[in-house]
C-alpha cells in the first residue's frame, strides 16, 4: 500500500522532471538569441505614425500595425530596413540591435515620417 | 454636372488662376473631344445624353484609380464598378477610339491584381486601353511590377509617346522618385526625354498629357501635387492646345494656366475628400450610404475636334 503510494507519487514528479528536461533542451540553449525581445507598438493611423517619434533601447523589437485601409510601407532612409506593402492590419516588425537615429517614411505617402532614437539606458 | 469649359469663347484664363474647384460628387465619365487644337468637354450626360461630338473628332475616355484589390467597406467591389463604367463606355453613341487609364490600376501592386485589371480591362470595346501607373502601382518594387501586364511599348519603360487623330499624346510617370518628406517627382532622366520628345512636335499641335498625380500643387499635406512639376509645365508652355489629365485624387478639379488646361478625374474605385476641410486630416477612402457611392465614381469622354481651341469633355457618374 505503501510502496503503491510511492510509486504512484512518484509519477508525476519523474513527469515533472521530464517536462523540466524536454524545456531545457528546446528554450533553454537558444533563448539567449531567440527569446523574444521587449515590444513596443507603433500605430500607422490616419496617415502618420503614432508615435512619430520613439526612443527604445537596443535590442528592442519595434512593431508596426497598419490601422488604416490605405496601404502604406514602413521603409528607412538610410535603407537598414524595409517593409512591404501592408494592406489595413497587416503588421511589420524590426529589432533594433545598435543605438542611433533611424528615420523613416511611407513610400506610398512620403509625408509620412517617423524616427526611432536607440539609445542605452 | 460638365465640367466648366476654361478656354470657351471669351475667356481669357488668366496665369495662375485660381482652382477651379469643380469637386462636383457627381460626374462620373468624361469624354474628350479634340477638334482642331485643344480638347472641348461636351457637356455634362448626367441627364443622360452626351452632347454629340462633331464627326471629324478624335474622341476617347478616360478612366481613372480603378484600384483593382481594393475590398474594405468603401467599396467591396471594385470590380463591378469598373464592369459598369464598361457598360456606360459601350452605351457612348460615339464610339472613342481608345481609353486611358490615369493610374492606380492596382491597389497593392500585387501580380493578382494586375492580371485581374488586364483581364477586365480588355473588355473594353476599343483599340488600345492606354496605362499610367499609380502610387499604387509602384509599392515593393517601384514600377517592375506594373510593368509586367502593362509595358506600353515593350520598353520596359513607364513613359511614352504617340500620335493619334493629329494630337501627340504623352503618358508619364510622377510615381516615381519618392523621397521622405518631399512629393513625388518624374526625375531627370524622365524630364529629358520629354523635352526631347516634345521637340520633334509642332507647337501648333494639341497635346494630351497623362499623369496620375496633378502636375499641380493642389494640397501639399496629402502629397497631392509633383515636386517637378514645374520644369514640366515650362516644357508644355509653348504649345498652343495642352491639356492634362490626372487622377489620383478621386474627385473633379480643374485649373487653366495659360494655354494648359489641368483636369482630375473621379475614381471608379471610392471617394476621397476634398483638401483642406477643417477635421479632415488624411486623404482615406470615404464611406458613403448605400446607393450613393455610384455618384461619387465615374467615367469621363473627350473629344478633340479639328480648328477648336480646347477639348471638349463630360463627365459622366456611374449613376446619375
């Protein structure tokens, strides 16, 4: 009776164990590269994006969201990143690894204009 | 509602006349009649009868922003809307010998949609449907795409030439050239070959200029004009009979420089507001009730007919 509690005690910890072991093979090597970085949410609403402006610091994810149904394009000026067309909701993200000044503009409409400040914090 | 006719007897259209603010939500189609210099407008067929075009004209349409893939609330059907600008093109009793299409065939530039407009395009009872592509045209890889389905010459290049009915006709590309902060441009190397171009043409000769962005500032904010528009204009100035034809705004505007007459047309895809209204800040596609959008879209007819001055044009709603 005794030994059939232990065992069956022992189940659920032996599965435990074995879910710690299955999370550390898969997240637990890569997640210094592939855990997502921190989020910040710019809008693409009534023509302009909101913020226009926005500091974060390196290593942060910027995401885009295209609330209007015209089309428009998150693209930079000095090239480093790019977006394709995106429809009404369609979404474009790009993570900032290195500070600096980062201006961009909606080629669809290039009186459209944003910039993103990376700086350490 | 016609258009105003700027250069009619009697008028002297004075430089830099102020907009001739038509933005009519009512007209639809024009047709452009060239008979003997620069195109006339006929008058208007909200009635439902086009003034008829003398027999010698050249007479033509124009379509305009068709936005093929354009689905939201503002008009869920954009195709239906350019099959019934076909249908009112095929019920013109005189049948034009080409239409032009000032731009924003597609909505996103996507090769879907491309090959959808070139299909339903080619629908159309005439010779040749003569392209110009849009902004939208032009969104992930400039005009490369655009240029696939509608390659003018099989040039590979988006700007061209041609003589018909004794007027040369130009389409351009201001789609081009964007620049952060600035608005858009035709660029140098377009500039140059229109002035060569336009040196082998008389200047007694009309001439019909495509664009889809206004070769005028007509609000700035929204981007609706073309940084070089000017060097372009000093190049048509010594013409006799010039006239221009945009789209892109998706409403009637009007504006006479000279002896250049500037034309917008309506949309066959939605509405956009008028510039400069107080708490309209961005030019989004406008919703309307239902039965309303067909008075907002249309279609415009032009003839050009031998010795007059101007074209003449109607424009005509999807629904009067």
């Amino acid at each position: 009776m005794i030994y059939e509690l232990a065992r069956n005690a022992a189940h659920p910890l032996l599965a435990c164990a074995g879910l710690v072991l299955v999370f550390c093979a898969v997240f637990a090597t890569p997640a210094i590269g592939v855990v997502a970085p921190p989020a910040t949410a710019v809008d693409i609403k009534k023509f302009a994006f909101a913020p226009k402006e926005i500091t974060v610091a390196p290593g942060t994810r910027i995401i885009w969201t295209n609330r209007d149904e015209t089309p428009h394009t998150v693209t930079s000026t000095n090239k480093s990143f790019a977006s394709k067309g995106l429809d009404g909701d369609d979404k474009f993200e790009h993570t900032f690894t290195s500070e600096g000044d980062f201006s961009y503009f909606c080629t669809v409409h290039p009186f459209m204009t944003g910039v993103v400040h990376v700086r350490k914090q | 509602m016609s258009t105003n006719d700027p250069t009619g007897p009697g008028h002297k259209p004075a430089r830099r006349q102020a907009l001739n603010c038509l933005a009519t939500w009512t007209g639809a189609a024009v047709v452009w009649t060239v008979a003997g210099g620069v195109p006339r407008a006929l008058g208007a067929t909200r009635e439902g009868t086009p003034a008829a075009a003398a027999k010698n004209a050249l007479t033509f349409v124009q379509i305009s922003d068709t936005h093929i893939g354009f689905h939201k609330e503002a008009n869920p059907d954009v195709v239906g809307s350019l099959r019934r600008a076909i249908a009112d093109i095929h019920a013109l009793p005189q049948t034009p010998a080409f239409v032009v299409h000032t731009g924003d065939v597609s909505h996103l530039s996507k090769p879907e949609e491309f090959a959808q407009a070139r299909d339903v395009l080619q629908e159309i009872r005439v010779d040749r449907v003569h392209t110009i592509p849009g902004e939208h045209d032009t969104i992930d890889d400039g005009v490369n795409g655009y240029l696939k389905f509608f390659d003018h010459d099989g040039k590979g290049k988006s700007w061209y030439s041609f003589d018909q009915g004794g007027v040369h006709f130009i389409g351009l590309n201001n789609v081009l050239n964007f620049k952060m902060g600035t608005m858009a441009a035709l660029g140098d190397e377009q500039i140059t070959w229109l002035k060569g171009s336009l040196a082998r043409v008389s200047h007694s000769t009309p001439i019909v200029v495509l664009a889809h962005i206004p070769l005028w500032t007509v609000w700035e904010p929204w981007g609706w004009g073309t940084a070089d528009s000017a060097q372009a204009m000093a190049l048509l100035r010594p013409f006799g009979s010039v006239t221009v034809l945009n789209g892109h705004i998706h409403q009637v505007l009007q504006k006479v420089e000279g002896h250049i007459a500037l034309q917008t047309e309506r949309s066959l895809a939605y509405p956009l507001h008028t510039p400069g209204q107080v708490g309209i800040g961005e030019p989004g596609p406008v919703k309307v009730p239902a039965g309303e959008l067909g008075k907002l879209l249309g279609t415009r007819q032009l003839s050009v007919v031998r010795g007059q001055h101007d074209l003449a044009l109607i424009d005509k709603p999807l629904e009067a």
